[in-house]
C-alpha cells in the first residue's frame, strides 16, 4: 500500500502536519545557524593566531571567511525576518 499521493489539506491533522513541518524546518535553521556560529569562532580564533604570527596572507584569507559567516548569518536573519511560514 503506497501513501505517496496521499495529503491532508484540512482538518486536525493538516494544522499538526503543518505545525510539525513548521518546526523541522525551525529546528534545522537553528541547526545551520548554530554551525554556521561555531565555524566562525574557529576562524576568529585563527585570525587572532594569525595576527600575533604576523602572517599578512592569512590574516586576509581569515578575514574574509569570517566576512562570509556575518553575511551568511545576516542574510539568515533578513529571511527570517521576511518569510511568514518561519516561526521564531
């Protein structure tokens, strides 16, 4: 017996379908956002080694990575902010 054509649009079990899909998709943001957060503090570690080591070449390749984490978790933000299906 296969489900895969089968939906619920409406009823109980279509407001808890849709609520539990609402929080899968909240709790892997959350997931992303907490690895995205841990990477860039690896990296602010490196770049404060870099600094004390003097390394010009990788202070700017650090720099950048963490430019890239902040503009990811901004960009995260602005979508969170924006899109009306993404509880907070």
């Amino acid at each position: 017996m296969s489900f895969s054509n089968f939906s619920i649009n409406c009823g109980p079990f279509a407001k808890t379908r849709k609520d539990a899909d609402n929080f899968c998709h909240n709790l892997f943001l959350s997931h992303a956002i907490d690895k995205c957060i841990e990477q860039m503090k690896k990296v602010e570690e490196e770049y404060k080694d870099a600094l004390l080591r003097g390394d010009v070449e990788l202070i700017e390749q650090k720099k950048l990575e963490i430019q890239t984490y902040r503009a990811s978790l901004q960009l995260t933000a602005y979508m969170l902010n924006e899109v009306d299906e993404i509880s907070t």
